[in-house]
C-alpha cells in the first residue's frame, strides 16, 4: 500500500473516531442532563450560548434530543424596573413552589451586569434563600449580546431547563422596552412588577409593557400606606380595562405584594394557578406555544439567510441599506441573486 493510500486511511478512521467520540458526549451530556446533574445543565447552556461554528452543530444535536419540548412546564416572565423586587420575589416565590413540590429554573439578570445597574444596588443575587436548594437552579443571564437579560438562546436554554425536568422556568429580565418583545415570544405568562404611586405614575409605563402583562404586581406594598397601594392597584385596573381585550380572553389581575410576605406570595400562586387553568382548558396555551415556535421558524430563517448571504459576499450590511431602497425589495433582490 503506497504511503498516500496509507495516510488516506488514517485520516479516515481518525475522522470516523472524532464523530463517533463527539457523539458519545453529546449522548453522555444528554443522560447527566436528564439525570439532573446541573453541572452538566450548566455545560449544556454554555454550549448552546456559544457561537463558535463547531459547538453550533454539537448544541443543535443536544436540542433535538430534548425535544419534543414539553407541554406541561410553566414559562414564567418576571419584569420590571431595576431595584422594584424581582429577584426578592423569586427567591420567595421559588420557595413556595418548592414546598409544593415543583422543580424551579430561574434564568436570573446578573446583577453586575450595566444594564441592570444592579451594582448600584450592592452586589448580592438576592437569592440566597434558593441557590443551594437542591430542586432549583439558577442561571445568571450571560452579559453581553442581551436585551434586558433575554437573549436569542434564552429559547434553548429554556429547553434545556425542561429537558433536566425543571417544570417552572422562571425568567428575570429588565424592563428595557423590546425585551418585553422578545421574553413575551418564549413565555407562557408575563408577570409585570411596579411600585405603588400616585395616578401619574401610569404615563411612565410604557403601553407594550402593560399589553404584555398578564399578571401585575404592586410590590414594596409593606412599605406604603394601604390606602395608597389600593389607590394603585385601582388605576392600573382601570388602565388595564382601555387596553384591547387579549386574544386568550384572560381579565389581566393587578395585586398588591411584598416579597416578604408569604400571603402575598400564595396569592401570586393562586392567581397564577388561575391564569394556567384558564388557558389549558381554552386551548390557548398549547396555541401560544405552536405561535411561538413558528415565529421562531420564521426569525431563524431570517437569520440564517443573513448568514449565507454574508458567506458568498453579497453585502447586506444595515449600513448599506440607505432610504433610497425599499428594504424589503432590497432583501427580495439579493436572495434572488443568490438563487440564481
Ligand atoms: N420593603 C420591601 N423591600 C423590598 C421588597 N422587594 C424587594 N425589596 C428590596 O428592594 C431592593 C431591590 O430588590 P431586588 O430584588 O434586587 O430588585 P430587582 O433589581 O428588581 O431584582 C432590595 O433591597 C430588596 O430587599 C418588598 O416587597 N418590600
Ligand atoms: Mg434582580
């Protein structure tokens, strides 16, 4: 056998083992995964958070072994203003479902991150009460690339959560505008969290914010007088009942709360228990799902055009789009050329 013949083979055989290794860890990952290993959850996410092309593939080999993904887990968006109590309220709320026998994923802003100033804030999670318990795990939100503590990957990491058997995925991110976009796209229900205050602190709000939310939180309660926590709670009912009705025919609730109390955390509990109640037996659940994954689909396409058309050179830099092109006949012309 000449020498060429010899080193053809070898590469062969090395290529076959290195595919055959990776497959094997991948499965290995998998099994640790659905053991709840949360070692290897941890693994998992940085692997699906990563954008190196070869962790690319090997992330999406994990993903479809998780699927199909879950439909009886509760994806749960807590939002709202830095400092107004999200991360107390989850540590108090995770307490509970614990207690009720739940297993709890929180994907948490990290608090050092700018975006959520929570430095200014002093640098503790607040989650103290949870980070050891042994049915929840907590992920801090990866800077960077992020929108409020949501990302594009948040979808898979929620998989992943699910996949290691975690039933309540509670994500925290911070009310920056789009991000209540993009949390609403890959949740069940939108818990929006405020501070008690006069009237005219409802112009504040922003309306996509209050379109968003299903369930409305007047926290710090203890910390105001009752009459002026009951005067906000009324406003943002009324406020809420302006709004168009929501396609799940769900009465949006608006409560007043502290973190430190557990009546209040029983009552989120029961209202949210409602809200579920109401859409599993509508149908809407299963419905905002199959949306969900779809617009997925459909951003995913977008995406991955963007990719390939960078990869043969065509420019469709946003610095090139200028407003003298219709930019979706500008899109439609260079898939064409891409095509063709
Ligand atoms: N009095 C009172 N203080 C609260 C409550 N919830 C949170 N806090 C305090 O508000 C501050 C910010 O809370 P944190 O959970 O970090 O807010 P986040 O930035 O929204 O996650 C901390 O000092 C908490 O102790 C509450 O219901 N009542
Ligand atoms: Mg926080």
């Amino acid at each position: 056998m000449s020498t060429g013949n010899r080193k053809n083979i070898d590469d062969f055989i090395s290529k076959i083992k290195s595919q055959h290794q990776v497959q094997l860890d991948i499965d290995q990952l998998y099994q640790k995964i659905k053991q709840g290993d949360k070692a290897s959850l941890s693994k998992a996410i940085t692997l699906v958070e990563s954008t190196r092309s070869e962790d690319i593939v090997l992330a999406h080999q994990l993903l479809e072994k998780c699927l199909p993904s879950s439909t009886t887990t509760k994806r749960i968006a807590i939002t709202g203003i830095p400092g107004v109590g999200k991360s107390t309220f989850i540590n108090s709320f995770a307490q509970q479902l614990v207690a009720d026998g739940q297993k709890v994923a929180v994907l948490s802003v990290d608090p050092s991150s700018s975006i959520s100033k929570g430095s200014i804030l002093g640098d503790k999670t607040r989650m103290d009460d949870i980070a050891h318990m042994e049915n929840v795990y907590i992920r801090p939100t990866a800077t960077g690339a992020t929108l409020g503590g949501v990302h594009l990957n948040t979808r898979e990491v929620i998989l992943l959560c699910e996949a290691a058997g975690y039933d309540h995925i509670l994500v925290e991110t911070v009310g920056v505008g789009q991000s209540e976009y993009l949390v609403q796209s890959m949740t069940d229900i939108m818990i929006v969290m405020l501070l008690p205050g006069s009237g005219d602190t409802l112009q504040g709000i922003k309306r996509g914010i209050m379109e968003a939310a299903d369930i409305i939180l007047i926290n710090k309660a203890d910390q105001f007088p009752k009459a002026a926590v009951d005067q906000t709670v009324t406003d943002y009912k009324q406020a809420m009942h302006l709004l168009a009705s929501k396609p799940n025919r769900w009465t949006v609730q608006v409560l007043g709360t502290s973190a430190f109390e557990e009546a209040s955390i029983q009552s989120v509990i029961a209202v949210m228990k409602k809200y579920f109640d109401h859409v599993l037996l509508n149908g809407s659940y299963l419905d905002q799902r199959k949306l969900q994954w779809r617009e997925w689909f459909n951003s995913s396409i977008g995406w991955a055009t963007h990719e390939v058309l960078k990869s043969k050179g065509i420019d469709i830099d946003h610095t090139a789009i200028n407003l003298n092109e219709l930019p979706p006949a500008k899109a439609l012309n260079a898939i064409k050329k891409l095509l063709h």
